[in-house]
C-alpha cells in the first residue's frame, strides 16, 4: 500500500508596487471635464423639436422630441426643465412632455443645456 503525502505548492505574493507606463499628468477632474465635453458635442449635432399638443378638457402639453441621449440624460434634462418653468412633466421614451405651453422660453433654456432647436 502507497502512502502518499500531500505536498502544498508554495504561492509567491507580489509585493511589489505597481508602476504604470502611463505619464499622464492630469488630475481625475480634468479627464472627467473632458470625457464630460464629448456629451456636450453629441447634443450639439442634435436637433430637437417642440410642438404644442392639446390634451383633455383643451389643456396645452408641449412635447420636446428627437433626443438621442441615454434615457437618465433625457430624464435629467426633464428635471431641470420642469424646475425651471415650475411645471410638471414627464418622459416619455424619447421626448418629454411638459404640462402648458412653454414654447417661448424652451429654445433659450435647451440652448442653454447646449441644445439646437429646429
């Protein structure tokens, strides 16, 4: 009969502290601002729309449509308009509706989020 012992490898740690071959000197804040201006590009060659609806009991709804943004960019953009104008809203898909018609102060405040309005 075969005895057998069972024998652990040793396991080497790397102790040593990791130098990257990248020399860059920016700071994190810096590479986020510019990674952030790439976003703010993409708007510009976007061309929302607004158009005023009519809803229920001849009440207004704008709709802002045409964003090719990632959906929690156009739910932010909803926020901020909402607050702006004191109105209420909601996203739906690709455009956010606004409740009254707020076609004349919505192409200064887009633009202002870098926006151009057809």
């Amino acid at each position: 009969m075969f005895q057998t012992k069972s024998h652990s490898a040793p396991i080497y740690i790397n102790t040593a502290p990791v130098v990257s071959s990248v020399t860059d000197d920016d700071t994190l804040d810096e590479l986020l601002d510019e990674l952030d201006g790439h976003t703010d590009l993409d708007k510009a060659a976007q061309q929302v729309s607004i158009s005023v609806d009519e809803r229920r009991y001849g009440k207004a709804v704008t709709i802002v449509s045409g964003f090719d943004v990632p959906q929690s960019t156009v739910e932010s953009l909803a926020s901020d308009l909402k607050s702006s104008l004191a109105t209420g809203g909601t996203v739906d898909g690709d455009s956010i509706e606004l409740q009254g018609d707020h076609r004349d102060r919505l192409p200064e405040l887009l633009a202002d989020h870098g926006y151009t309005v057809r």
